[in-house]
C-alpha cells in the first residue's frame, strides 16, 4: 500500500493584509506545497490569503482539503474548486478535521482567528494531545513582536524552553517547510524505534 502524502495544515487570513509580502509568501506556500507532492489542509475560504495559497496549491496539482463551518458557508466564503471541502457546525470541529487532516501545521500572517488557531494547537501539543510539528512564518516582520512576548513569557518563567521550542520560526517558506517535514519523519522514528521498548516494559508488568 502506497503511503499518502504528507499534508500540511495551513493557518492564515481571510484578508490579504497590506503589505504584498504577505501575499506573496501565501503563493509561494502553495506553489511549495504543490510542487513537493504535499496535500494542503486550510480553512476552505476563496478570500484573502487562504483563497491565494488555496489557488497555488491546486495549480500545482496539490489535493487542497478545506473545512469550513456552516456559518461561513452561509456566507457564500467558501472556495468551490477545493478537491475535498467538509463543511462542520462549528468552530471548534472545523479546528479538530483540519487537525486529523494534517501531518504539520503553519502559520502565516493573519488575524486574531489565525493566532488563535496556532495557539490552540500549540497548546495541545504542549499537553501531549498530538505530537505534529508546528511552524511559523515571519514573514516582513510581521511576528517580530509575538516573537519577543513568547521569549519574554519563558523567561518570566510562564513557559518552559522545551514548550517554546515546540514551535519552529522562520523567515523562509521552503526552510520552514523542510524543518517541518524533517521534525514530523524524526517523531515517527522515535515513536517506532520506543514502540517495541514499550512492549517489553508492559510484558514484564
């Protein structure tokens, strides 16, 4: 049985921002998704980023999943030529498909709805729920200031170095996405190389 693509869970606006920086790191996201053989997971939307790097992954082939609530639905938002679009009730089962869907997370610049989805995922991993890797993309310095609370949060001692090194920054998409897929092969080597120790401990029980 062939093994499925690995597929990378984007978070990003639903606006294009005002700088054209950030739409072109949205582009070039999905040009690199696509390119690569990679299946994009994203948020379903036709706007703003989310539309640009949905519309880039598929022109290079790529199987876009999107998942989109109901109420956006309703909103006419959703992007119509996505190869699998779920739509879910709500918020928090729109976060949880998109999550099952992916092997990696990234995020891009956006707003509160794109910092929130990061930080929930984050907080899961911190909490053992999943052990996927999760990547941020600075792109023009738009982070620089989240970067300095986070490092200011694990030096006044709210979060621990190996929580913050859970999250992998960088300026470059390609260098993200390599680091990304390098974490996500070394955790299931680990996972496997501790599976047959874990069942010598449990036999001698």
């Amino acid at each position: 049985m062939s093994q499925r693509p690995f597929s990378v869970c984007v978070y990003c606006g639903s606006r294009s921002g005002t700088q054209p920086e950030f739409a072109q790191a949205a582009q070039h996201c999905g040009e690199s998704i696509g390119q690569r053989g990679w299946n994009l997971v994203y948020g379903g939307g036709h706007c703003g980023l989310m539309g640009l790097i949905a519309d880039a992954a598929l022109k290079q082939g790529s199987h876009v999943v999107g998942v989109i609530p109901t109420r956006l639905l309703d909103k006419e938002l959703a992007h119509g030529g996505v190869s699998e679009l779920h739509v879910v009730n709500t918020m928090h089962e729109r976060k949880q498909r998109m999550a099952e869907h992916a092997d990696a997370f990234v995020t891009l610049p956006g707003g509160i709805g794109t910092l929130e989805e990061m930080f929930e995922t984050w907080t899961w991993h911190q909490l053992g729920y999943h052990s996927k890797p999760i990547g941020l993309l600075n792109t023009n310095g738009y982070f620089d200031d989240l970067i300095r609370f986070i490092e200011r949060s694990q030096t006044d001692g709210f979060l621990w170095p190996d929580v913050q090194d859970m999250l992998l920054i960088d300026t470059d998409i390609d260098r993200l996405l390599d680091r990304l897929h390098a974490a996500s092969v070394a955790t299931s080597l680990s996972a496997t190389a501790q599976a047959p120790q874990a069942t010598m401990d449990l036999s001698g029980t």
